[in-house]
C-alpha cells in the first residue's frame, strides 16, 4: 500500500477541522465568562448605587451601622455564586474539550483500523504477523486511554463533589443565624 498526495490532504484537513473545533470551544468557553463578568459587574453597579442611595438617607448613626451590617450577608453568597458559576463554566467548556478528543481518538482510532486494514490487503506474504502485532498495539494503546480517560472523569467528578460541599459550606457560613426557639421578638 503507497500513501497518496490524497492522504496527506486528507490528514491535514482533519487536524485543521479538529484545531478548529478546540478553537471554537475555547472561544465559546470565553465567551460564557466574558458574559457572566459583565453581568457581575453591571449588577453590582446598579446595587452600589442603590446602597450609596439608602447611605445619603440614612439621618442616624444605627442606620448607617444596620445598612453596613445587611450589606455583608449578601456579598458573602454573590460571592460564592459567583464562584460557582465561573466553576461550572469552566467545567462545562472542560467537558466539551474532553469530548472533542474522544472524537478525535475514535476518528484516529478508525482511521489507523483501515489503513491496517488497507495494508493488509496489499502486504506481501508474511507480513499478516505484522500486521496483527500494530493491531495488538493500537487496541492496548486505545484500552490504556480508555483507562486514563475512566481515571480522570472519576478524579473530576471527586473535585467537583468538594468544591460543591467547599461552596454550601461557605453559603452556610455567611448565611445569617437562626433566631432562638424559644425566643419571641417583643411586639
């Protein structure tokens, strides 16, 4: 079997569609924080304005104190929602690039069978030994990625568990307390 100029364009517009492919992912990835960066801080303008309002009308010093005090609580949980949604955009884009080199592998993995396969056909006698032993080494190498990628999806999914606890703990943290039972506000 000769590989032609037709394999050799082939190849490349397969890696030039894939590097387009990785491209697009990081772009759309990107995009997702640029839009949540942007919404962050638009909506943290119109509550600084807002805060900076009731401060202006605020006559007595408790005032100022309790609206200082109310503010906290809420940045505390913006925060760490904040957080997690920057967490779950970056997650998501990492799942989109894992699958996209699933693709790619199982793309990789097709096109090594048939030209194997193609070789085969064509190889002098003999050369079926070969032939069988690249076999035997493409499915090993395919079964440790196999492996590997099972590994790596347990490992990010342990990640992901605590940074979810790590965030409900901190939401619980700031999260204001709870009155006594057995206490009644007077009337």
């Amino acid at each position: 079997m000769s590989l032609t100029l037709d394999h050799f364009v082939s190849a490349q517009q397969s890696a030039a569609d894939a590097a387009h492919a990785f491209g697009r992912i990081a772009f759309d990835g990107a995009e997702r924080l640029l839009a949540l960066q942007l919404s962050a801080a638009r909506t943290l303008l119109e509550e600084r304005h807002g805060a900076a309002q009731a401060l202006l009308g605020a006559r007595q010093p408790q005032e100022i104190a309790a609206l200082g005090r109310d503010a906290l609580r809420p940045e505390g949980e913006r925060l760490v929602g904040y957080a997690r949604a920057v967490y779950d955009i970056l997650a998501r884009t990492q799942e989109e690039w894992l699958q996209q080199v699933e693709r790619q592998q199982a793309g990789w993995h097709q096109s090594v069978g048939q030209l194997l396969d193609a070789y085969a056909r064509t190889a002098p006698g003999g050369a079926d030994v070969a032939v069988a032993a690249l076999r035997t080494a493409v499915n090993a190498a395919n079964s440790t990625f196999g492996s590997v990628h099972k590994a790596a999806r347990q490992v990010a999914n342990i990640a992901e568990a605590g940074v979810v606890a790590a965030a409900d703990a901190s939401v619980r943290a700031v999260a204001p307390p709870a009155p006594p039972a057995g206490r009644r506000k007077a009337a």
